[in-house]
C-alpha cells in the first residue's frame, strides 16, 4: 500500500471568499475498509463551492463546518484500495465529487458513496484526460438531470438560459445529440462560444421573449434556467407549460426543479463515453495551479465563464 504520509489540501478556516482559502500541508487521508484512496490530478470548480463556504448558515445547510476543505470535483488516479473494495485498484484512473474536499492531493472516497456522502467514484475512459473528467461530476450530473425533466427531442425547439456555463455546456450539447434545436442565452460576447457547441445565441435581459420569438417564429417548446428564473419566465410569456420548464439555480411554484443528486444511475458515465468518442466536448475556460486557487475561484465566482474552471495538482 502507498505511505504517503503528507499531503496538501486548500481549506478555509473562516468563512468567506476566495481570501480566505489556504493551502495547507495536512496528513495524507489513508483509505479504509469500503474505500479508495485517490491521487487527484484536477479539481474543476463549481458555483456551489464558493457558495456554501460564503458563510457559517450556508455551510451548515451542506452540513459542512470549520475548518473546511474545498472543491467538490475531481479526477485523478486511486493510490489506495481499502478492504472489501471491488471495481477499482491502485493505478485505474477515476473521476467524482465528494463534497467541498477535492482540491487537495488526496481525496478519500466510499466506493458505495454518493456526491453528498462519502464521494463517489466512476472510471475515467481512455480517451477523456484529468482536466476535462475532473469537469464532469456536478455540472454533467445536472445537465443529464434537467434534461430528464423536460425530456427534448426531435421536434422540439429548447430555450437554454446560461447555456455558455458550467451545466449549459453539457446541456446543450446533450439536447442537440437528443435531436432538438436548442436557444441558448449569454452575453453578446458569448455568441461565438455558443454557436460551438450548437446553440442559436440570443442575449439574455430585458425583451428576451422578443428576441426569442423572432428567432423562432415556429415557437419554443421547452426549455431549462440554468442562471435565475428569467428564462423561464420569458418560457411561459412564449406559451411553454410549466411541465416542460426546470431550473436549477432557483425555486419557480409549479416549475419542477432538476439537481444532480438526481441525475439517472450511468449519466456521468454516458456523459464520458460521448467525450471519448468525440461526440461531446467540454470546454475547459481556464486552468490554474493550486497555489492560484484563489485566482481561479475569483474568475469562477465572476459568473462569466464558458465551461469550467479547472484546478491542477
Ligand atoms: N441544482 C443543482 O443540482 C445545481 C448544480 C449545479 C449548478 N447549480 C446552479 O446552477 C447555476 C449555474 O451553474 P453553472 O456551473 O453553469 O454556473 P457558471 O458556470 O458560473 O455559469 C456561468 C454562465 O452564466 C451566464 N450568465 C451570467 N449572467 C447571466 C444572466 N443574467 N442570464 C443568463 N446567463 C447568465 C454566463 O454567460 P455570459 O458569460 O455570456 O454572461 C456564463 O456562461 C448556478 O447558480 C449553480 O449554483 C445547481
């Protein structure tokens, strides 16, 4: 069994913003009985980390508390097997979440965990590398969810607020694959970034119905808020039923919301195949050492990035 006896880990010992994080050395965490050890080599970042770090009230909801790791997303290769595991060996390279814990040289995950509790595990396809894996977890989860709720296809024509974020770009790109048009809003200077992935652009802001219908007489017949509630409610101005709207950013009466802890068993693993075979890709906004992390969560918490943010160890 490896001995690495240290380690680094980004915590926060007060709650806050990106100021407050800092590397740290700590113990390295062994594997036990039911768990892996991984050798992180990438830890993509998500809203939901700054966010339920911002404040003691917000963290304790998670049940997080001081002091605190950070990062939720990961890739890396397993270091360690404990007893009892099955499916996965020193060397295999994997990728995950385990809550606000991932941007550290080691995560230890409970191969029968979940995001929330103990972490999870899924193996890494040749042919998909560490920074785009350690992508993949709570934005390609929320995608595969939302679009489970309003289930687009060939016909359909799908609004997509925020379509150049984190989750927009899975989920645009998972909705054209399903066959369906998909409009999708970002600033104008996301226009190019969006038209990559297979969005029509329209900017988001006042007159957004407008802007949508010229784009499609024919009308919208479904679509996700991935960014406020703006979009769905410029969906219902254009006709959509509430049962083919979701959101994930916020609660709408009579929408039903998507989350990732809700994503169909295998999605992420779907999600990995399509990479490897070239049918989807994840657009990787910026990478940053570890020692940048503050740097990387600043651009991150900005809410202007096209695809995800990426930590490297
Ligand atoms: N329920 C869940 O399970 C779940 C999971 C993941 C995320 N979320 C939440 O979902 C939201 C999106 O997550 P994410 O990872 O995609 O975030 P993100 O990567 O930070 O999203 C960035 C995108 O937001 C767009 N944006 C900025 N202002 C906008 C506006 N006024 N209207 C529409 N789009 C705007 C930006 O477009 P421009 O650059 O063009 O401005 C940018 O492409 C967050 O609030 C997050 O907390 C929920």
């Amino acid at each position: 069994m490896h001995q690495t006896t240290t380690s680094r880990a980004v915590q926060f010992e007060s709650f806050g913003g990106p100021e407050m994080l800092i590397l740290r050395e700590v113990p390295a965490p062994q594997a036990g009985p039911g768990q892996i050890r991984v050798r992180v080599t990438a830890a993509g970042l998500n809203p939901m980390d700054w966010f339920m770090t911002s404040d003691a009230a917000t963290a304790a909801r998670f049940g997080l508390s001081l002091p605190c790791g950070f990062g939720t997303d990961y890739a890396g290769v397993v270091d360690q097997a404990g007893a009892g595991v099955t499916g996965f060996a020193p060397g295999d390279r994997v990728f995950g979440g385990a809550l606000s814990r991932t941007v550290a040289d080691h995560v230890v995950i409970d191969v029968a965990g979940t995001i929330a509790v103990g972490g999870d595990a899924h193996h890494t396809p040749d042919g998909v590398d560490d920074r785009t894996a350690a992508g993949l977890a709570i934005a390609g989860s929320t995608a595969s969810a939302a679009l489970a709720v309003v289930a687009p296809g060939p016909g359909d024509t799908l609004l997509v607020g925020g379509a150049g974020g984190g989750v927009g770009v899975f989920a645009v790109q998972l909705a054209r694959l399903a066959g369906a048009r998909v409009l999708g809003t970002g600033s104008a200077a996301s226009a190019a970034a969006l038209r990559a992935l297979g969005a029509e652009p329209v900017t988001y802001g006042d007159g957004l119905a407008g802007r949508v219908r010229a784009l499609a007489p024919g009308g919208v017949t479904a679509a996700m808020d991935l960014h406020g509630t703006e979009t769905a409610q410029a969906a219902r101005e254009l006709g959509v039923p509430d049962g083919r709207i979701t959101t994930i950013a916020t609660q709408i009466a009579g929408i039903t919301p998507a989350n990732g802890a809700n994503a169909a068993p295998g999605a992420l693993e779907e999600i990995a195949r399509l990479i490897a075979a070239g049918r989807l890709r994840v657009p990787i906004a910026a990478s940053f050492p570890v020692e940048r992390i503050r740097d990387a969560v600043e651009l991150q918490a900005g809410r202007h990035v096209h695809g995800k943010v990426v930590i490297d160890l």
